[in-house]
C-alpha cells in the first residue's frame, strides 16, 4: 500500500466517535436488542463512527463473549461507510489477539489497545505487546493512552517506533497533555489521533487531533459536531461556547460517576440501559439529577435549532 493509499484509507477515521454504553440486564447479561436500537438511535443523531467496549462500554469487565458479541451487533447495525473500533485491551496478550481477530471477522475497521498492565513491564515488553496483535490482523491498529488507569503515558519519543509502523494507525489520546498531543501529530500528520477526554475536545482540536472519541457523544453527539464545524469555521468564541455546555453536563456526571451517569442519561433519552457492572458504582435512573443533566442537555439542543 502506497503511502497516498494509505493516507487515504486512514481519512475515512478522522471522525466523531460515540464510546457506545454496553446495555444490559439485570444480570449483568448483554441486552442484543437495546444494543441495536441504541445504534440506530445514534446514529439518527449525526455519531459518525462506533468504539465498543472501551472504559465507557465496560469492556474491561465483559467476558470475552460479550466483547465479541457487541462488535457483530454493532457491525451488524452500522453501514459500511461508518466505521467501527473496538478495544480488544487486555491483560494477556494472547486475550488481546484473540479478541483482535474476533474483531477482524466481525468487520471491524480497526482495532484498539492499551498497554499491558499490572506487572510494570518495560518499553521493550511493551511495544513487543502491540507487535504481536499487529502481527495478528489485517487492520489497522491504534495505541490507546490513557495513563490514569493504566500507569504508562505514551508521548512521542516512547512510541516513535511503533508510529513509523505503517500499521498504526493512530493514538486514542486520553490525556490531559495537550503537549505531548501537539509533538506526535507534529512529527506524524498522516496518523489519525483522537482526542479521549470530551472536556477538552476544542484543545486536542488546536494541538492536532482530527477525530474524537467520547463517552458523552453517547448523550450530545449534537455538539460536538457543533464544535467541530465552528472549529473549522474559525469562530473559535463559538467553539468555546459549545464546549463550555459540553462541560456542564461532564461536571454533573463527574459528580454522579461518569460511566454510569451517562448509562442513566441514555435511559432517559431512549430507554433503560441496565446497570452497570460491578465493582463500579450504580445510579438510578431516576434519580433527580439524571434528569436534571438529560434536561440541560434537551434545552441546549433545542438552542442549537432555533440559531440554526
């Protein structure tokens, strides 16, 4: 594959992305049928493209069956044209290949990974790690940083050999250094890097990232794509305007817990998502600030029209 291939094979990614919520039973069992209506329903909405099983779809906790199970269905509901990530991070790599080539035959566009954890293992141990899944599949790779759960922070010097891989296809960004953001999309413009954090999406914008992945996309995929289009416009007084509102909502869900706040907000908005999975703290969907944060959200969309 040329290099102008390539390039344009990875544009297709630069994208806004909902890290989709996992429903599921009371059971903790996945819910195939929610699932399916919740794509729909998102992407009625303007969401672009899908990362399953990431921190906001609980993949950490899933078994590898259900991991699998919400690729096909998400795959399933997703036209060709939106593309699909899912995160196949584990603890083994053996797991991580595993899940990858699950991936790979459901129709996954690519496939994300974070570091090894638990043991400290060492740069060495670590890019090995991604070369063994690169090796596994035929799709492209990204390196998923996100140093708060996992204890390793990737910048440019620490992953430039695996960013010359032609394989890699970019950086899922999860931090809040914008830095470090700037120098790897400096040193590498035809990568796809992806701003991780929704509360900052204007500034990995400005420092170089062309694709956002989002927990909150899942409940105001509306703004963002606001965002980005006065972003391009060069109204940057806008852009800040919208992000703020965008921040409102994340600093009630910090407040609640983000996961299982935004699971809750979608209940709201479409119908109950069930719990999320244990150890991580439970809210009910009728507790008054759900409704409070689905109501602020309700009334900045209903703004969003009438300025249009």
């Amino acid at each position: 594959m040329t290099q102008n291939m390539r390039d344009s094979v990875f544009d297709r990614f630069r994208k806004i992305y909902s890290a989709v919520v996992t429903p599921e039973n009371a059971a903790e069992s996945l819910d195939d049928d929610k699932l399916r209506r919740l794509i729909g329903w998102q992407i009625e909405r303007g969401v672009e493209g899908f990362y399953c099983c990431g921190s906001s779809g609980e993949g950490p906790l899933l078994d590898e069956r259900d991991r699998r199970r919400v690729v096909d269905i998400v795959r399933e509901e997703a036209p060709s044209a939106i593309p699909v990530v899912t995160n196949v991070g584990a603890l083994s790599t053996r797991e991580c290949v595993s899940l990858a080539q699950a991936a790979q035959r459901s129709g996954a566009d690519a496939v994300s990974l974070f570091p090894p954890i638990y043991y400290h293992y060492s740069p060495k141990e670590i890019e090995s790690h991604y070369r063994w899944v690169m090796d596994a599949v035929d799709i492209p790779v990204v390196i998923y940083n996100i140093p708060q759960f996992t204890g390793v922070e990737f910048d440019h010097a620490s992953i430039k050999r695996l960013l010359e891989d032609p394989r890699i296809l970019g950086v899922k960004h999860t931090s809040h250094n914008m830095y470090s953001l700037e120098r790897m999309s400096s040193a590498h413009p035809e990568k796809v890097f992806f701003n991780g954090f929704d509360e900052v999406y204007l500034s990995a914008l400005v420092a170089g990232a062309s694709a956002t992945i989002g927990t909150t996309v899942n409940i105001q995929p509306e703004l963002f794509i606001e965002l980005r289009s006065r972003f391009r416009s060069r109204d940057i007084e806008g852009a800040q305007s919208v992000q703020g509102a965008i921040n409102e909502t994340i600093s009630d869900l910090v407040e609640i817990g983000v996961f299982a706040g935004t699971k809750a907000v979608v209940g709201l908005q479409l119908a109950p998502m069930g719990p999320v999975r244990r150890p991580l703290s439970r809210v009910d969907v009728s507790d008054p600030r759900i409704a409070r944060i689905a109501g602020r959200i309700s009334k900045e969309l209903d703004l969003l029209e009438h300025a249009d």
